[in-house]
C-alpha cells in the first residue's frame, strides 16, 4: 500500500515516488500493452507527468521509461488517478485489472483507503480527453507541454446532439481505445517513442484527400519537449460501424468453405489443382468450380484488392508533401533491404535451429527442410537487390493483415497506419514498394487457411490433417489470393509506381512473401510456438510455388 499525506497526487514526491516506481515493473508486466514482457527489466522510473486536471477528478499522465539489461529502453504512457470509498470498491469489483497499487491518504483529520488505477476507464477523464481535442487545450508537465488538436473533420465527425458516452474497448492489445457513441474512437498509444507518428500523418493525408476506405482522423494528443521533440499520446478518429475485423470474417468464410469441400465426392481432392505461381495465374481466369466451391468470398478478396490498390493510389498521389513523394529504387536502398532480409533469414534460421527438439515430428522434418533451404532464400533476397527497375517507393501501410482491415457487412475499411510497433519511427516511415504491403495480404489469407487446422475446427489433429484436407486449403489460398492479385492489378498497374514487367513484379512480390514468411517464423518461436508450423510451410511453398524460370531468366539477364 502506497501511503500519502493531504492528497494522492502526492504520490509523485519523495519516498510515495520511489514506491510508486518500485511497483511499475509488476503492473506493466501484468498489461496487455506491455512489449517487454520477454525482456529483463533493469529499472523502471517515471520521466514525465502531465496533470489532466477532469471535471470531477484529477489525473496525472505519466511517462514510464523502462531500461533493460539488453537492448534499448522503451517509453510507455499510464495515466493515473484514485478512487476512494463506494467508487474505488467498484473499480476493484468491475475493472480489477486497471488497478496500479493500493493507496491510504492521512489529513489531519481523517484517513482515506482507495486505489490508483489506470484513468481511461473514468469516463470522466475520457471526456475531458475529447474536450480538451475539441478546445485545442494544453497542459503543462514538468519538462514538456500535451497539446491536443482538432482537425477540420472533427465537427462534422461529431455532429450535433450526438450521444458520446465514454466506452473502453475490449478487443485491444499493443494500445487502449475509447468509443465515445457510435461518432469517434480516441486511440491511446501505450509505448510511445519520439518522431512523427504515421498513424497520424498518413491519418491526416488521407483524411485531406477525403480517401473514403480509411476512417477520417478527429485530432491528436501529442507531447512536445522543452528541444522540440514530438511524442504522439493519441488520436481521435470517425467511429466505423463494423462487423469485426476481416480476420474474423475470412475464418467464417473458410468455415464455409470446410462444409462445402466436406461434401464432395471422396476423391475429389486428388483432381484440386493450383498451378501457381499466383502473378502469372492471376493473369488468366478462375475457374468455374473454384467459384462453387470458394463462394461469395472471391468477391469480397477481389474487393480487398481493389481496396488496397485505392489505397497506394492514393498515397501516391499525395501533393505538396515530401515525405509523401515517391521516390526510385535506388541502389543504396536496395543494398540495405538485401542486407536487412539476408540478417533476418540468418537470425531466424539459427533460432530455428536451436529449437528443433522443442518441435514435433512432422514439424521437425519441415523445419530441416527449411534450414537446408537457406542458401535458396538468400538467392532470392540477391534478386532483389540485382534487380533495375522503373518501380517506385511509395508511403505504404507497413503492418498490413486481414486484422487491420475491418468489415462492414458491405465493404472493408483500412486501420492502423502505425506500422509495425516492433520497429523504430523512422523505419516505420520509409518508403518502400507497395508489394510490402499485397504480401502482407497473402501471407494473411495463407494464415487463415491454416488456422483451421491449428485450431482443430475441422476435427483433425493439427499433425495428420494436412494428408486429408491440405489440397483443398492449398485450393482456397491459391484462388482467393488471385482473386485479389487480379483486383488490385487492375488498378495499380496504370500507376506511376508500378513495375515496367511482370518479371520485376515477381522479383518484388518474392522476396516480400519470402521475408514474411522467414519474419513469421521467429515470431511463432517467440510468441506462439503452436503456431510456426504455418510460417515454416509457408517458406517451403514459397519457394517452391514462385521458384522457376522468371527468376533464374532474372538472374540471367543481369549475370550478362
């Protein structure tokens, strides 16, 4: 218990400090949000705090700084504030989880037991936030100041006698929303760094444009330091009527699937054929049975696409803003992209190495397969890097999978422009080929084609299923993501960012799906062990789906 005098704010003096910050490692270990949860924390100390003075309640924004035994140290917002008697006794019972420690206030005459506890979950605290975007407020902390902004879509996003009671939403991991009604959603980042966060600045492009398959961003709360430096806390976006994200609807789409393979003939599934690889089949047709047996979600695939290539355009055409402006394939960009993916492929193979015992049987074998096939990824890297071509680099989503993109019933609407949070701001903003992003797709329709089999939905063992019903996964994969291909090819062809040939267009979409997949890997080692299986296939059909003539003609014609 955490024991101050006269008022709680006073926890951020003294010896209350000291406590206060000894506790913070167990709480952030204990959050969701928490990045570090595999790393040994070295010390933990509050480096910031911002009063937030609310209507009925005080609140102190704080900057936690993590320092590590190894690596680099993080920075992570927690906004506090306490809650005594009847209040804090609810708070213990509806939302045990945002408490931070337990705490006694001694006055002269009386003392008070509460809890401190994180602030998004007092609605109050969460009006005074969209208050203050509205209003343009700042508050003033100890080395720096929180400024909060509108933008010129916030009073239409709104609107008038709008209900906008505060709700925190649950379905949340590396950040914490709040849905005021059905008109915003503020987005609060939990591990914060400094630089220009793209979720804003791609937010607000997007937003100028009037892109209508992106939610329109509100405002931002952003902390700036006594040397300029900008921290963005949080955004406010248009609230999007939603059915839940596409992962979720594709796994129901697949399920559908199952029932319609499971009444197939026996046998059937000897006649399934994909011939791959997906650009050159994406040229052609999909056939008639493919459509039977897939259903309506070819077309919502084709939608995606179509989608995602509205999407690059857009970001493309960005004028007057250089960071926005599409720039060549030069050879320094190349060379450290090739260097990038070769580190990868040799940091994850190692530790696929050393964890081969740890995998079952069918699993291990793969897993040798994919060690042997090193060398082959690293040709394919190589090709990369070798490749000349009028392409251009181009603003991209940077973190793009079938969760960031939510279903309307009707449509799909694109989120999350932060970009990988594992990864620095500035790599987060580069530019890069919009094909980082269509294999960001791919690998995600592959993963949900797989999932089933993990999850058991088709009452098989994970280990035996693939002998029975693998042609018909590597059925829906391959025609769903031609569906897509053929969407999205349609419209960024014409584009001033696309590739001169089908050949330079297989080179970029290779070596994408290529480090994916090999990136996949090590995050199932770390994360979820149960699931690298699907990485692991995912590299070996790589290779062998998109192996062949273009590349080797590829490598050909620059060995000349």
């Amino acid at each position: 218990m955490l024991i101050v005098t006269e008022r709680w704010e006073r926890i951020l003096e003294g010896e209350a400090r000291s406590m206060l910050e000894a506790r913070l490692p167990d709480v952030l270990k204990a959050r969701r949000w928490f990045a570090g949860k595999a790393r040994a924390i070295q010390s933990v100390r509050i480096a910031e705090s911002v009063p937030v003075p609310a209507r009925s309640s005080s609140v102190v924004l704080l900057f936690i700084r993590v320092e590590y035994v190894d690596g680099a140290p993080e920075l992570y917002t927690l906004p506090l504030t306490a809650a005594f008697g009847e209040e804090a006794a609810q708070i213990q019972q509806d939302h045990p989880g945002t408490i931070v420690a337990t705490l006694k206030v001694q006055t002269k005459d009386c003392e008070q037991i509460g809890v401190l506890y994180d602030a998004l979950w007092n609605p109050d605290f969460s009006r005074t936030l969209l208050s203050a975007i509205e209003r343009g407020s700042r508050f003033t902390g100890e080395a720096g100041v929180l400024i909060a902004s509108p933008t010129q879509a916030y009073g239409d996003l709104i609107g008038g006698g709008a209900s906008l009671d505060p709700a925190v939403l649950k379905a949340e991991q590396s950040n914490t929303s709040v849905a005021y009604g059905d008109r915003v959603l503020l987005k609060m980042y939990r591990r914060v760094e400094t630089g220009i966060n793209p979720d804003v600045e791609i937010g607000r492009v997007l937003t100028a444009m009037n892109f209508p398959h992106s939610p329109p961003l509100a405002g931002s709360i952003e902390y700036i330091r006594a040397n300029d430096e900008t921290v963005t806390v949080a955004i406010l976006q248009g609230f999007v009527h939603n059915q839940g994200d596409a992962w979720k609807y594709t796994l129901e789409a697949f399920d559908q699937y199952v029932l319609r393979c499971r009444a197939q003939p026996t046998g059937r599934e000897h006649g399934l054929a994909f011939a791959g690889p997906l650009l050159e089949t994406a040229q052609g047709n999909i056939p008639t049975f493919a459509r039977e047996l897939i259903g309506p979600y070819l077309d919502s695939a084709s939608s995606l696409g179509q989608r995602t290539a509205e999407l690059h355009v857009a970001l493309a055409n960005a004028r007057g803003n250089p960071d926005f402006t599409p720039e060549p394939f030069s050879l320094e960009y190349r060379r450290s992209r090739y260097e990038s993916m070769c580190r990868l492929a040799s940091q994850n193979c190692s530790i696929l190495k050393s964890r081969l015992n740890d995998l079952p049987p069918v699993t291990k074998q793969e897993a040798r397969r994919v060690l042997n096939d090193e060398p082959r990824m690293q040709n394919r890297f190589r090709a990369f890097f070798e490749l000349e071509t009028r392409a251009l680099r181009i603003r991209c989503h940077g973190d793009y999978h079938l969760g960031q993109v939510l279903w309307t019933g009707r449509d799909f609407l694109i989120t999350d422009f932060e970009g990988e949070p594992a990864r620095p701001l500035s790599e987060r903003r580069t530019k890069h080929s919009p094909i980082m992003d269509v294999a960001g797709m791919l690998r995600s329709f592959y993963y949900a084609s797989y999932a089933s089999l993990l999850h058991q939905q088709l009452g098989l063992h994970a280990e035996d299923a693939g002998a029975s019903f693998e042609p018909w996964i590597r059925f829906w994969y391959g025609w769903v993501s031609v569906a897509f291909l053929k969407s999205y090819l349609r419209i960024a062809e014409n584009v001033s960012f696309w590739p001169g040939t089908l050949l330079e267009l297989r080179v970029l979409l290779d070596a994408h799906l290529l480090e994916k997949a090999v990136y996949e890997i090590g995050y199932e080692l770390n994360n979820r062990p149960d699931w690298v299986r699907i990485p692991i296939r995912g590299v070996l059909d790589i290779l062998e789906m998109h192996a062949g003539k273009v590349i080797e003609r590829h490598r050909t014609k620059n060995e000349r």
